[in-house]
C-alpha cells in the first residue's frame, strides 16, 4: 500500500509542483511586501515547471492512488494545454490594467490562479466520480474568488456571486446524478467498476437516463453547453478579463477532458466486436451521443444566434465560446477516436485564437477603458498591428483558411462526416457562416468607419506586442502546417484502460 | 520551365505576395513606390503568363490524365503517418494546368495588371489597397493552377477577406452592407463546398507510390476516376442519393459565385459598391471561378449527375440569360445595367455548358475568356464618367460623343462586342455555345436566343441615352479620355478585336482538353445508364 502511494507519488510531480507553488507563492506574498509582483512571477515559474514534468511523463499510462487518477497520454495532452493557457494568462495578467488597480491582492491572485490549474490537472486525470467532483469543486472555488478579484468594479462582484449559484446548484445536480449511478451499478465509484457494473448486468434504463441527464448538466455548466450556460455571459463580462480568457479556455478544456473520459470509460462497451478501428460502442444500448447531439446543436446554435446582438466584447466573446463549445462537442457525439482527436486538435487552435482575441480586448480596454464595441470604431487606423492580429484572431475564429481556426474545423466535419453524421455537419457549417457575421462585425468597426472623438494614435509596448505575436503567428502558420498540432492530438487520445 | 528552381505556375500564384510584402515595408508617403511595385509585380506576372501561353502544348488533354497536365509542380506538403485508425494524412501541394486553366490564367493576369491601374487614383489607404488587391490576385491565380482539392479550397478562401476589405473601404455609400453580404453568401457556398470536399476525400483513395498502401487523397484527378472510389464509402457508386447531395452542395457553392439565379443578389450589391477595379476584377475573374469549378470539379467527378441534371442546368441558363437581360434593361444606374448584364451573359455560359458537347463547351469556355475582357471594359468605361461626374445615372448625360469622342470610339467597341458583333470576340463564343445547345435543348435554345435581342436592346439604348443626343449642358466642359484611362482600355480592346478576327489564337489552346472533358462526361454517364 505504502509503496504503492509512494509509486505514484513519483508520478504526481506536476500536481505536487503546483501544490508547493501555491505556498511558496503565499509566504513570498507575505515575505516580500516591497515586491508585489514577485508571486505572479513564482507562479509562472512553477506553472512552468509543472508542465515540464508533465512533458516528461509522456508516454506513462498508469493508474495513481488505487484507482483515483490516471496519468496518460489523454490526461497529459489536457494538462499541457490548461498550463500553456496558465501561462499565457500570467503574461497577459502583467500587463492588465484591471489587475493593477489590486496590485495589493496579488498574492492571493497568484496562489488562486494556480490553484485553478491544479484544479485542472486533477479533472484531467480523474478517473474516479470522487476525484471528478472533488477537482470541479477545487477549480470552482478558486474561480469564483477570482471571478470577483476586482471586487472595486460592481459587476465584478455581481458576477462572482451569480457564478458560486449557477456552480452550488450544477455541482448539487451532478452529485445526485452520480448518487443514482453509484446505486445503479452497486456500489461503484471508479470509472472502470461502472463500466465493468454496466456491461455486465441490464439496468433500469430510465433511471440511468435520469443519472446521466444530471452528470452532463454538471458537466455542461463547466463548459457552457446550452441550456447550462446562463452564467457565461455575464461571469465572462464582471471577471476580470484575464480570468474570462482563463475561464473560457483552460476551464472548458478540463470540462471537455472529464465529459469526454467519464463517458469513453464508463459508457463505452469494452468488448464490442465488428467496429471499424477507432470506432466506439456504446453499452446497454443506451446512446447517450444523441443526448450530447442535441446539446451540441442547441449550443451552437444559441451560442451563435445571441452573439449577434452584442455590444459588448466580453459578452460576444462569450456567446461565442459557448458556440465553440458546441462545435466540438459534434466530436464526442460520432463515438470515434478520430472525433476525439479532432476535439484535441481544436483545443490546441482555440487556445490560440480565443486568447489572442481577449487579450486585444484587454489591450484596447486598457487604453480605452471601454470594452464596447463601438470602441472599436476605427482602430485599424490607430493601431494598425494590433488591429490585424485581431482580424487573424476573429477569422480564424469563423474557420475561414489559411488560419488555424480551419483546420479545427476541418477536422471536426472530417470526423463527422467519416461516421455519416451528415445533417449534424451540415448544421456545423451553417453556423460558422452565421458566426462570421458577428466576427465581421468587430472587423468592420475597425477599419470600415472612422474612429469616433479620439482619433488619436495607440502604441503598445514592446514586449506587449511580442505576446501578440506569439499568438498571432502560431495562428496562422498552423492553418497552413498544422502537422504537429495533429500528431499530437493522435498521440493524444489514448486512455489509461481502455482499448 | 523554371526560375530559381521554382516554377513558373508557383512563381505566377505567389509573384503578388511578393509584391504585397514589398509594398508593406515602403514606408507610408511613397504612394509612387507602392503603386509602380503592384504594376512590376503584375506585369511580371503577365510576362509569366505570356511565357505560358507561347510554351503550352496544344497537343495535351489535361482534365484527368496526369500525362496530359502541363508545367506541373508536385511536392508533399503535409503527411501525417499517424495511427492506425486515423491513417495516413497526406496533402499535395500540386498545381499544372491544361486547356481548361490556361485561358483563365491568361485572363487573370491581364484583368489584375489593368486593374492596378484603374486603381491609381484610389483616394485614401493606397498602401492596404494595393496589398489587398495583390493578395486577391493570389487567391485567384491560385484557383485556376491548383490540381489538389484542399489546395484550391484554401486559395478560394484567400480571397474572401481581401475582398471584402475592398469593397468595405473603398467602396461606395452602401459599401458595407454590400461587403457583408458578398461575404456572407460565398461562405455559404464555401461550407457546403468544403463539406463535399471531406465526403470527396472520405471516399478517394490511392496508391502510396512508395509501399503501395491505399491513402486517401485531395488529388482532384484522383477523384475523377470511379475506380479510385473505395467500395461501400459514402460516395461510391454512381447517382446515389449521397452522390446527388454532394453534386448538389458543390453545385451551390460554385453558383454563388457564378452567380445563378436565385443566388445573384448579391452580385448587383457588390458590384454598384465596389470601386472600379474591384468591379473589374469581380465581373472579369471572379465570376469565372463558378463556372471554373463546375467544368473543373463537378462535372469530371460526378459525370453521370452532369448528364441527369444537363437540362435543370439549361434551365437556369436560360433564366440567367433572360432575367438578366431584362433586369439590365430596367436600371438607371450605369453600373447595375453592366452588372445585371454580366448575369445575363454568364447565362450563355452555363448553357454552353450545358450541351455537354463539344462546341457548347468551347463556346462556354471562350464566352468565360471574353466575357472577363468585355465586361472589363465595360466597368472601366463606367468607372471613366463616374470619375468625372460623380454620377451614373444613365438619364443624367447625353451627346457625350461630342464632347468625349476617343471615348465615344473606344466605348464602341465594347458595347458592340456585348452585344455580339460579328468580328469581336463575344459573338464567336455566343455562337458556339447557342450552336452547341441547340443539338441538345432545342426550345430552350431558341428561347434563349432571345436575350440576345433583349441585350442589343438595352445595350443601344443605353449608347442613345449616354452619348447620342443633346449634349447636356453641366458636362460640356468634361475632359475626354486621359492616357492613363486609354491604357487600361486599350489592350483589351485588342484582345476582343483580334480574337473576333482569329479566335483560334485562343481557341486552339482548348480543343484537346474540351475535347477530353466532353468525352470524360459522356463516358461517365454511358457507363452509370449501362449499370441500372
């Protein structure tokens, strides 16, 4: 027993890292008053750190603490996107005018955004319905805090206290869900047992209906599917917009990546034969990726449609993030690993795309102080570089080639149309056509009409420009070489236990 | 034929962004230098373009033989060996041309090299219009050379953006809503197309000419084979209802473009806004990529649903031809008239198509040639009094021929070449293709003759209106035609003069490759009626 903790100690390095960050960051926070940015600095350093380690156990598949996580390739590819993303996010938090005016609070800034993360490692290795709450809950307790760190603007406030709710009640349907699956299967907390329970023994298929009914509307609060996303918008608008771009990626990865394990694991039928390779069977006929069809449909669809009509950056970028939810949500629904690979190659191009464009909102908020979208009346002929890379950004977000965003697209109809889910690609393709009209939008106000009062120039900084073309550039060489974001993603879809 | 060890295909697709990249880094006052820099880099593409047309073997068919492709480049561009269930991902950057493409390559570095200089007078932001302008260019060069599905479809979307920054920026009062809209409509195609493309992909396979292992493929000639169909895949077989939803969302995607009726209205919009030259460019070239893509795509990869929907084709040409026509008689504005009339004769295009013989298709083809010099002309003509008066209502003028006489002469040539003169260029296409289907839809045909009258009609009521008459007084004092202006108009006239008098220059160049592409079509629906 001893050795065995001891064992997989050895392989939790990344999540002990993050842990001993979050103290060191505290006690230097506590130490060194005379340096408030030092925590920040000790937390992309540990970040960092962590993903090495993570980087280094690629090609371990193994289960930790009996049965409590997995350390995978699956987990590992979820891990490095949530701390690339962390990362990034403290390089903009650097610059942001909003955390700024809390410099005081950094401390605690730092300690929670890591915690966040680790939040996020454990939900990408959680093999365990214990585990799985228990990461939700950690990442959700550290989120609500952040979502109202600027506690000196009202909203900040307001959307905080709207995003503890929303959490309470989906964490309170999700562990009720999970109490009638534990019944069902008899006794069964890890992924593994109910899957071992469900293809062995017939259950009541109403109640097991019901019991995933209530999992996936924990699941979808976390990444804003509809009709589980009423919190997005106005979280995404009181936050801080650091933690909104925070929030809108690493969150919804780790989201993805639990929905995703819990049902290949648990839901899948291990020992189906006659299935093309990379083809998944579902259990007891029970075909939950028509449940997850419609919720992909819905939020698309919505995520869509309601961005039309904002005004606001933030509350566009939201609605907009729940539509890209939806997106790849079409490739948990055709049941294959090439659907599954496919949603890994568009959390590696939505990474990208989604945070370059919330940090030119940031940037432009910054010295604008609005986050309007008639504040971006003429801002190509203001600041010309920071304008075109929010054009790359906002068409790579649409999926039109040659930027990155085309190939998560491509990818996504290929998987579906290779499993004949054509009318749900069809309703894909009509939705990026309807998203770009409101992407168009932000493009339009800047460089087709002229700047409104102050038409004066903007300049960034040096190295605030260098952050945007790291994103930037990626963006678009990726839409014309994307080799390696594939193979990653191939390499990548292989679970702890599972064929 | 290669410079630099690249060839000439790659150096005229990609000769434009070397060209936007120069103009970038010219600091801003030098409106001179970016100006002269986008005329070189055009006008060597024109030169390449030149070199091609004197080098191209008339011999060669093209179409779906590897062999019979021209000044072909072909190299891997991305190959993801992956797992075994993914398989093998490999992508070619593969670019040639036959018949079919070189007269619109031709085409297209004439227009863009004219078009640089309808742009000189542009007003504000020269440095993004000429960058903007060239990465069009690209987009569209990339089009006609590319051999390889995925390829083309990144280069049909290259040119999106740019477009709808020029018609936005520069463009006139409604300019944004006519961006938008041109947008929006030819995404819409481009999903449904690019979802087509995937099913075309899923079902493609070919032999790995190193270990001889099935991969599955974007090679455009692959996919023209029925024997490179896997069995039981989604579009194998021939006139299955997958086949039929396939042709169908790739037919739509090239109808925008085109544009068919009912998926024109955009075209009236975009063209009325657009500046000169990008009007030029939309109604010489862009419209072309529609019909391109049908001859190129639909038809060579789904022959037996060219042959089952030949007469629904025939139909919208014929409404394409008279609704057009009709349309272009009730306007006002001078440039909607020549927009309107673009669908018109567009439509004589489609029906060429149609007759899926081989004077049809010739005529079709010639008629895309011709009609990009005419209605360039057109525009441009247009574009000359809008400078001046700031107007194009067609009632505001009036004895312009007096005051404005070189103008009057040159504006003659095209107006008649519209119309199709005998001895201009578009009467040549117009009468093979009308030839070409009469053997096969003969009440449509005759019908269709009709537009011809419909557009001698208003085309010489529009010469009466404009520069016959009274002169009015407001413009007695109009300049004539500058040089700059005589320059761009100039060498097109020539073209559609001399290819009225030897349109085998042009001609000869497509015979084979038509020839092929007719037969290619025949055999594939032969052999799918054989089947049931």
């Amino acid at each position: 027993m001893v050795e065995q903790v001891l064992q997989s100690l050895a392989k939790f390095l990344p999540e002990t890292t993050l842990a001993a960050t979050i103290c060191v960051a505290i006690l230097a926070g506590i130490i060194v008053r005379s340096r408030p940015r030092l925590p920040l600095l000790i937390a992309f350093l540990g970040v960092g750190l962590s993903m090495v380690f993570s980087v280094q156990e690629m090609g371990t598949s193994q289960s930790l603490f009996s049965g409590m996580l997995a350390v995978d390739p699956f987990a590992i590819f979820f891990k490095i996107i949530v701390g690339a993303c962390a990362l990034i996010i403290i390089l903009f938090s650097l610059y942001s005018a909003e955390v700024r005016i809390a410099i005081s609070r950094m401390t605690e800034y730092s300690s929670l955004l890591v915690a966040m993360t680790l939040g996020m490692y454990l939900m990408a290795g959680a093999t365990n319905l214990l585990m799985i709450v228990l990461s939700i809950e950690l990442t959700g307790l550290s989120s609500y805090v952040l979502a109202g760190y600027t506690k000196e603007a009202p909203d900040s406030s307001e959307a905080a206290l709207k995003y503890i709710i929303y959490g309470a009640l989906s964490t309170g349907l999700m562990l009720y869900g999970i109490s009638i699956l534990f019944g069902l299967t008899g006794g069964a907390t890890d992924l593994y047992s109910i899957n071992r329970a469900l293809s062995s023994t017939a259950v009541n298929p109403i109640a097991l209906l019901v019991a995933t009914l209530l999992i996936i509307a924990g699941l979808g609060y976390k990444i804003s599917a509809v009709p589980f996303h009423f919190w997005t918008p106005d979280v995404y608008e009181g936050a801080p917009v650091t933690i909104t771009a925070f929030l809108s990626v690493a969150s919804k990865a780790a989201g993805f990546a639990i929905l995703i394990r819990f049902f290949k694991v648990s839901f899948i039928d291990a020992n189906a034969m006659g299935l093309p390779a990379g083809f998944w069977a579902i259990v007891q006929g029970f075909e939950w990726n028509k449940i997850i069809a419609i919720l992909s449909v819905l939020t698309m669809t919505l995520g869509n449609l309601v961005a039309v009509w904002q005004n606001n950056m933030k509350r566009l970028l939201a609605y907009s993030s729940i539509a890209h939810a939806g997106y790849m949500l079409m490739g948990v629904v055709v049941l294959s690993d090439k659907g599954l690979a496919a949603v890994m190659v568009y959390f590696v191009v939505y990474l990208l795309m989604n945070l370059g464009a919330f940090y030119v909102v940031m940037l432009v908020a910054n010295k604008t102080g609005s986050e309007d979208i008639d504040s971006y009346r003429g801002l190509g002929y203001r600041t010309p570089l920071v304008s075109v890379a929010m054009v790359v950004f906002l068409i790579s977000l649409a999926g039109i080639p040659p930027t990155a965003g085309f190939i998560g697209k491509l990818f996504l109809f290929a998987s579906l149309l290779d499993a004949q889910w054509i009318w749900l690609a069809i309703v894909g393709a009509i939705n990026s056509v309807i998203s770009l009209y409101y992407y168009v939008r932000i493009v339009r106000n800047m460089f087709l009409r002229d700047p409104e009062g102050d038409a004066s120039p903007i300049q960034f900084s040096v190295p605030q420009v260098a952050i945007l073309l790291l994103l930037a550039i990626p963006t678009l060489v990726f839409g014309l070489y994307y080799s390696p974001i594939v193979e990653l993603a191939n390499a990548s879809v292989m679970m702890f236990g599972v064929r | 034929m290669a410079f630099l060890g690249i060839g000439v295909l790659s150096w005229i697709t990609f000769l434009p962004i070397i060209g936007m990249v120069l103009i970038l880094l010219i600091p801003k006052e030098k409106l001179d230098a970016m100006k002269w820099t986008a005329a070189a880099a055009t006008f060597f593409q024109l030169v390449l373009a030149v070199m091609i047309y004197f080098n191209f073997n008339k011999g060669f068919t093209g179409i779906n033989s590897v062999d019979g492709m021209q000044l072909v480049e072909k190299m891997s561009w991305i190959d993801i060996r992956g797992v075994p269930w993914f398989g093998r991902i490999s992508i070619e950057y593969f670019v040639g041309v036959d018949g079919l493409s070189v007269p619109m390559v031709i085409l297209t570095a004439l227009i863009s090299f004219i078009a640089v200089f309808a742009s000189w007078n542009i007003p504000k932001a020269l440095k993004g219009y000429m960058a903007m302008l060239l990465l069009l260019d690209t987009g569209m060069m990339g089009v006609f050379v590319s051999l390889d599905f995925f390829l083309f479809y990144v280069f049909w979307e290259v040119m999106l953006l740019p477009m709808y920054f020029l018609i936005g920026i520069w463009g006139g009062p409604r300019r944004e809503y006519a961006a938008i809209k041109f947008f929006l409509y030819t995404l819409l195609g481009s999903v449904l197309m690019l979802l087509a493309m995937i099913a075309l992909y899923f079902s493609v396979t070919i032999a790995d000419p190193a270990t001889g292992e099935r991969i599955y493929t974007f090679n455009m000639l692959a996919m023209m084979d029925a024997a490179n169909f896997q069995p039981g895949s989604l579009l194998a077989g021939t006139g299955t209802y997958w086949r039929h939803l396939a042709y169908i969302a790739l037919f739509i995607g090239f109808a925008i473009k085109v544009p068919i009726f009912p998926f024109h209205t955009w075209l009236p919009d975009a063209h009325v806004e657009a500046p000169t030259a990008i009007s030029v460019i939309l109604a010489g070239v862009l419209l072309k990529m529609g019909t391109y893509g049908l001859l190129r795509i639909s038809y060579p990869m789904f022959p037996e649903l060219a042959n089952y929907y030949a007469w629904a084709l025939a139909l919208v040409a014929l409404i394409n031809i008279i609704y057009g026509a009709l349309c272009a008689m009730a306007q006002q504005d001078f440039k909607k008239l020549i927009a309107y009339s673009s669908i018109s004769h567009m439509g004589i295009v489609l029906l060429g198509m149609a007759a899926l013989n081989t004077q049809g298709m010739m005529g079709a083809v010639f008629q895309m040639f011709n009609h990009g010099t005419i209605t360039a002309m057109l525009f441009l003509i247009v574009g000359v009094i809008y400078d001046r008066a700031h107007t194009r209502d067609l009632d505001a003028f009036g004895g312009l021929a007096i005051t404005m006489p070189k103008y009057t002469g040159i504006m003659t040539v095209a107006f008649f070449a519209a119309l199709g003169l005998p001895g201009l260029s578009g009467f040549i296409s117009e009468a093979f293709s009308f030839l070409g289907a009469f053997q096969t839809f003969r009440t449509m045909t005759i019908i269709a003759t009709l537009g011809i009258v419909l557009t001698a009609a208003y085309m010489l009521w529009t010469l009466q209106r404009v520069f016959l008459g009274q002169p009015n007084e407001k413009w007695a004092s109009m300049p004539d035609i500058n040089g700059r202006e005589m320059f761009t108009l100039v060498p097109l006239a020539v073209v559609v003069l001399v290819l009225g008098i030897y349109p085998s220059l042009l001609l000869d160049l497509m015979t084979s490759s038509l020839n092929h592409l007719v037969e290619v079509v025949k055999l594939g629906g032969a052999a799918a009626t054989s089947m049931h």
